[in-house]
C-alpha cells in the first residue's frame, strides 16, 4: 500500500504580498484604460451638447433678425455664449450658415446651421499650431424654418 503525502505551505513558503501585486497589475491593466475611455466619453459628450446647444440658438436667432447681416452676428453671438455656458471656447470649431431660399429670410424658407470640430483626447499634448495630436470628428447640423406669415427680410 502506498502513502501519499501531503505538501502543506509552511511559514516560509506562504504567499504573503501576493495579493498587492496582483491588486496593482490589474489595477493598472484594466481600470487605467477604463477611467481614460469614460474621460474621453464625458469630454466629446460635452462637446456634442454645446455644439448642439450653439447650432439650435444660432438658428433661432438668425430666424428673429431684421436682416441677414444682423442675423449673422448675433447667430455668432448666440454660439459663442452656448459654448461658454458649456465651458468650451468659442473659436475652437466652424460654424456655418446656409439657406434654401434667397435672401435666406424668405418667408417658408430654412435655414440650416451646422457646426464642424475636432475634440483632442484628454490628457494629449497638441502639436504645433495647436492641431491636437488625435481627436474624433464632431459635426452637428440644426433646421430652422423662416416664419411663413413673416415679412421679407434682406
């Protein structure tokens, strides 16, 4: 009959300070990546929602101005207090106007705004000339029909 022994651990073979090492390697390897990405997601969110806040008041304004000229002013204006109320600069992206119709504040005429950027990833150094080093597309584009029953505008 043959005896099989048992090995048991003893007190200089135990693993303490193992559970330290795993906990970090696997803190780096997965949560690091983890809070970089969620970063990421909240900051081109924030983006989004000023782009689509600027494009949506840029819009309505230029539709109440007396003229085109004066609507694209103040539609420029509106943008840029929509991206300081998100904390962003205005000036970071291009912000455009375009019409069905000429002049664009005819009446049943739309006027679409759209806005076009490129948010930086967070924590990235810029290279020269302030064009980030990488960075994902953001574009948004709002409709704003012209008052049917309004008068013509220039």
């Amino acid at each position: 009959m043959t005896v099989v022994r048992r090995r048991f651990l003893t007190a200089t073979q135990d693993e303490t300070g193992a559970a330290i090492v795993e906990f970090v390697v696997l803190f780096v390897v997965l949560v690091v990546p983890l809070a970089y990405f969620i970063l990421t997601v909240f900051d081109v969110q924030r983006h989004v929602f000023a782009a689509a806040a600027a494009t949506r008041e840029a819009g309505r304004v230029f539709v109440a101005s007396p003229t085109s000229d004066a609507g694209q002013a103040r539609a420029a204006a509106a943008a840029a207090i929509a991206f300081t109320d998100h904390g962003l600069a205005p000036g970071d992206g291009t912000l455009s106007l375009s019409c069905t119709a000429d002049p664009c504040l005819t009446p049943g005429a739309t006027v679409t705004v759209t806005y076009d950027t490129v948010v930086s990833l967070p924590l990235l150094p810029r290279l020269v000339g302030g064009r980030p080093l990488a960075g994902l597309a953001v574009h948004v584009t709002h409709s704003v029909p012209v008052d049917q029953f309004a008068p013509e505008r220039p």
